[in-house]
C-alpha cells in the first residue's frame, strides 16, 4: 500500500520537480507543469459516485491522452477511478490503498515523462540506460 509520502519521496527524486500547494492540497510539477496531485474528494465528487467513493488518499494523476486514460480505467479499475470534473480532461485517480510502491513510481515516472520538457525526458531516459 502506497502512500503520500511515498508519492512525495518519488516525485522529488525526479530532475526539476517542485512540491507546490494549490487549492489546499500538494501538487508536484516539473519546469511549473504539474504531473501528480493530492485530490481529496469532494462533495459533489462523492455525489456522483455514491456507494463506489473510496475511502482514503487519493492520487490525481495526468496522462498522455484519452486513449490512455480509457485503457487505466478499463484495464485496472480497482486502482484507476476518474469523475465527472476530469470528463475532457487527461487525468485519472488513483487509490494510494489499492498500489505497491514499486507499481506507483511507474505511474508517477510516466506521468513525469508526459509533462518534462522533451530534452529533459530524454536525458532522463538516457541516464536511466
């Protein structure tokens, strides 16, 4: 089981990550462009998805595009949720409960990746072998 912290711990280790609160919760962005979020529920989030709003941390999480999105929701439904506020919008939730720490810095790294600078992922990635 994931954490917070643990998502804090990976997100940092990544070249040009910065730790910034906006509306109340964490986000972690590289060069200003945020890549994973702290996203509490909300009221209305709750509201609409009744019995099935899980207790607990929950991760925002940016995605390449649509497509992406679609094959997480569809692929591992347990751990990737999303609401109606993200309709339109490349991002998933994240159960922090239902992840290992290893499976999360995958997703976290990839979600970097999508938002570093090309030249910035690429030496990464180089540096990485």
């Amino acid at each position: 089981m994931a954490t917070l912290e643990d998502v804090r711990r990976i997100a940092m280790s990544l070249p040009e990550t910065s730790e910034k609160v906006s509306w109340g919760s964490v986000m972690w962005r590289v060069k200003d462009r945020g890549f994973v979020w702290e996203r509490p529920l909300r009221k209305t989030d709750r509201e609409a998805l009744g019995d099935a709003a899980p207790p607990g941390e929950i991760l925002g999480v940016r995605v390449a595009d649509d497509g992406e999105k679609e094959a997480l929701l569809q692929s591992e439904p347990e751990r990737f949720f999303t609401i109606p506020h993200f309709d339109g919008y490349p991002a998933v939730l994240l159960r922090l409960s239902e992840i290992g720490v290893d499976e999360l810095e995958e997703v976290v790294v990839d979600a970097w990746l999508d938002r570093a600078p090309k030249r910035l992922a690429a030496a990464f990635l180089a540096a990485r072998g």
